[in-house]
C-alpha cells in the first residue's frame, strides 16, 4: 500500500465503539470505492465511534489500516460486498470476528442468502438513504432494509437524490490511479438485459455539475488527476461541460467508461485534452443479432464511428465482449473477430476482453444456463481464430465464473461450500443449469421495485422472437 493523504486518525477515547470497515479485496479495489469513503467519514464524524479499514492485502484483512489494531478489538465489522469472487475472503474474516458483523454493498442487494449463515444483518439499499447510527445501535430491532434471514420479504431502501459529493475523501492509489474520485452519477437509464445495474440502482440520478467541479477544484491542490464514475457517465446531461472545467483546472481526467454511440468529434477532443491514454469500449457481442439480445442498444456502426474519430490521437483500445449468450453460435463468434479486425485498421493496439456472461439475479438473464463445457469450446475457439488474426485477447477462465454464477444466484446450501479453501465446479453444478421461470428463486424476497413477471415477459419474448 503506497503512501495516502488524508486518512482520518480520530483521537482515542475509551467510550468510542470500534467499527471495522472490510473491504475483502485488495487495497487498489477498496480505496477507488467512493460508497466505502461515504461511509468511513459518515462513522468518524459520529461522536460515539471510530472507523478503521481494512483490506485483504493489508495484514491479510486481519489488522487495520489506521493502527494495526486486530480486528476482533473492534466492536462492530460491517463488510462491503462488492463481487462474488470476494465471499471467501469474507467469509475467512467473518468468522474470526467475534462482535456485530453487517454486510452491505451490491452483492447483498443482488442476493445474500449463501452468506445467511456468516453475518448477523445485512442492509438493503444505498449508504446515503440510511441513518448510519441507527445501523450501528441496531439490536435486530426493526430498521428499513434490514435482512436477518428470517424475513420473507424486505424492501430496498427507496434511494434519494443525490445531494452533495463527499467533500473530504482519502487519496490512494487505487483502480484509477493517484486521484480525485467524483462520482457524477448512479443508476443507468439503458436497459441491457445482462445488468443488474439498472435494477438495483435505479432510478439514474445525476449529481449536479457545479458540485463535482467545486470538490475537484478543492482537491486540486492534492492530485492531478480526476476520475469521473457513473455506471454509464456519458449519460450525465452535461459530461462534456464538467470534462471541459476539470482540463480548464489543470486535471488530466479518466471517466470510468465510454459508450460508443456518445463519441462525437468534441468528445474526442476532449478526451485528448484530459490527457486519456487508454480507451475503452464495450460492444459487448460481435454481431448485431447478438447485441440486439442483450438490447446494448449499440451497432457496429457506433464503434467504427467512434474508433475512426479516435484514430491518429489514441493509440490503444480495449473492447470488451461476453460469451455465452443466448442463441449464440459459431458465426457471431467469428464476429467478434472482424469486428476487432476492424477497429484495428484505425488504432494498431487492440485488446480484447472476454469474459462469460454471468446470468445475474433480478435480470431477465437470471434463468439461464452456464453451460461450462460449451463455454471452455468456445473460449478455444476464439482463443485460436484471434491468433490467427494477429489481435491480443485476455478471456477469462470459465470455471471462475462458473463459481461466480452459482454464489450470485445460490441458497443457503451454497453458502457451506465458502468454508472450504476451494470451491470446484463439480461442487456447484446443480446451481448452473437452466431455471424453470415458474421456480421460486433465493432472491425473491428482495423487492427493488420491479414486478417479476416483466422479466419473465422480457426473458420468454427472447425464446418467441428466436
Ligand atoms: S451495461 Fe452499462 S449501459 Fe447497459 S444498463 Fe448496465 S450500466 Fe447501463
């Protein structure tokens, strides 16, 4: 962990209560979380307690950040959930920890019964639309999204506008660099059918311009560079105005993702201004029947629009991609091939992306399979096809996120493989093939606002139109 500025060192006092903030991931991952800043500072600014964070890569998740102080001398642990793949390291803490343990973060939003057994609460909702001491005084007693494990149904907190940036933030050297994090917005008003985004953060909320340029000027002093984050942050009504006053401040400026139908010529201009090195984009399927199932609302024409304008100012691009999509065949996997062929006529570095599609809870994905085998074929497949075409590709290995289908859309039965050091395939096969839409899925309790059976309608019009 390379030196930070600002990290919050609150005076000890014996009647503090300790909260342990677990991120359990690496370090990088943990400090690029603006939701996990909200909440260290929200913690530190209440009279009654202190924060201090840990992360996997610091002291093993076992000692804090702040003070090296164990883990089982705080009072309290709330754990931040933000991918399947991070439930062991969770779990390993979790049960080394002897006081109050709360989980919160996407994951539980998504799903939280395979870790039922492993966290006394979990929250349902967004950090901004609870009262943070009512969380941390809770005794079970009756708190808005609240799961215990015994409810039948619980309610995502109902989200609030989004106020005022944080202000006060800790400078690492996290996912984005050396930098100032302003998140410009949440929720995503697109509707790709794989996302869960668009479920569990809805409705896109967009935090006002002036204030993110006002926090990044306050922090300018600190850092030279800014990332901008939102789900979709070339949505955000006025992304070109903000990017134009955060080069105008001297920031050199990485939004968290581009969408290549928001390219235009000022953009690009922009970006070149903002110092950006590496692009990326995600068509996320090679042909267009296939992009046209998970609705990305993207053509090939976009992306070669939008390589073209980048051409002779950038010089590489990562495109990112999914396998494994309903109705795919051989044919739209040879069609990510001429797509990178064609991109890599205007930027001579491409990379590609290639990652299985995790059919994720609350989508109208959720009930398909993961067909492993198939997948490890068509992985070679393309591994084969984009060598021969000269283009550099990383593609996931398929086992990985086998397990990552099977913990997002798992039971309680799941949960005791996690206090295994290994979870194989062989163990979770049951949780990977196709769910019959009639069945009552583990996530059902949840409410975020959507009626299922649009789903269903969502996911049985994909089978009535093929
Ligand atoms: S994949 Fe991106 S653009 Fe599509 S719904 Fe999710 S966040 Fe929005």
């Amino acid at each position: 962990m390379a030196l930070e500025f600002n990290p919050i060192q609150k005076k000890w006092r014996k009647e503090l209560r300790r909260v342990a903030l677990v991120y359990p991931n690496r370090y990088r991952g943990g400090i690029a979380n603006i939701g996990l800043q909200q909440i260290y500072c929200e913690i530190n600014a209440l009279d009654n307690f202190v924060c201090e964070r840990f992360y996997s890569d610091v002291f093993n998740g076992f000692r804090s950040v702040e003070s090296a102080t164990p883990i089982n001398e705080f009072d309290i642990a709330l754990f931040s959930l933000q991918y399947e793949q991070d439930y062991s390291k969770a779990v390993e803490i979790a049960k080394k920890f002897k006081g109050l343990k709360i989980a919160g973060g996407p994951c539980v939003m998504e799903n939280p019964v395979p870790l039922k057994n492993f966290f006394d609460f979990f929250f349902i909702g967004e950090i901004e639309a609870c009262n943070v001491e009512e969380i941390l005084e809770c005794d079970k007693t009756d708190i808005k999204g609240m799961f215990t494990g015994e409810e039948s149904m619980v309610k995502r907190v109902k989200p609030l506008k989004l106020e005022k940036h944080l202000e006060y933030q800790i400078i690492g050297n996290g996912a984005y660099g050396r930098c100032v994090l302003l998140e410009i917005g949440r929720g995503c008003k697109r509707r790709c059918r794989f996302c869960i985004v668009r479920q569990i953060y809805s409705p896109v909320r967009w935090r006002n311009s002036e204030n993110i340029v006002e926090v990044a000027k306050n922090n300018r002093k600190k850092v030279e560079k800014a990332a901008l984050i939102a789900p979709s942050p070339t949505d955000h009504p006025k992304f070109k105005e903000i990017l134009q006053n955060l080069i105008e401040l001297g920031f050199k400026v990485s939004p968290s993702s581009l969408r290549a139908d928001m390219v235009d010529e000022e953009l690009v201009e922009l970006l070149n201004k903002a110092g950006l090195k590496s692009l990326t984009l995600a068509p996320e399927a090679g042909s267009e029947r296939m992009r046209e199932i998970v609705n990305k609302g993207i053509s090939e024409e976009d992306v070669i629009n939008a390589v073209s304008l980048f051409s002779g100012k950038f010089k590489k691009i990562k495109l990112y991609f999914m396998i494994g999509l309903p109705f795919e065949g051989y044919d739209d996997l040879k069609a990510i091939v001429e797509l990178a062929k064609k991109v890599k006529k205007y930027i001579n570095r491409v990379t590609l992306s290639i990652n299985p599609l995790v059919p994720k809870p609350h989508t109208p994905f959720q009930w398909l399979p993961f067909d492993v085998e198939e997948l490890k074929v068509k992985a070679d497949f393309l591994r084969k096809e984009l060598r021969r075409a000269n283009i550099k590709a990383e593609i996931s290995k398929i086992e990985e996120f086998a397990i990552q289908t099977a913990l997002s859309r798992g039971d309680e039965k799941i949960g005791r493989l996690l206090s295994k050091s290994r979870i194989k395939v062989g163990d979770i096969k049951d949780y990977l093939s196709e769910i019959p839409v009639d069945s009552e899925l583990p996530w059902d309790f949840i409410d975020h606002g959507y009626k299922k059976e649009r789903l269903i309608k969502e996911y049985e019009h994909l089978y009535s139109v093929e």
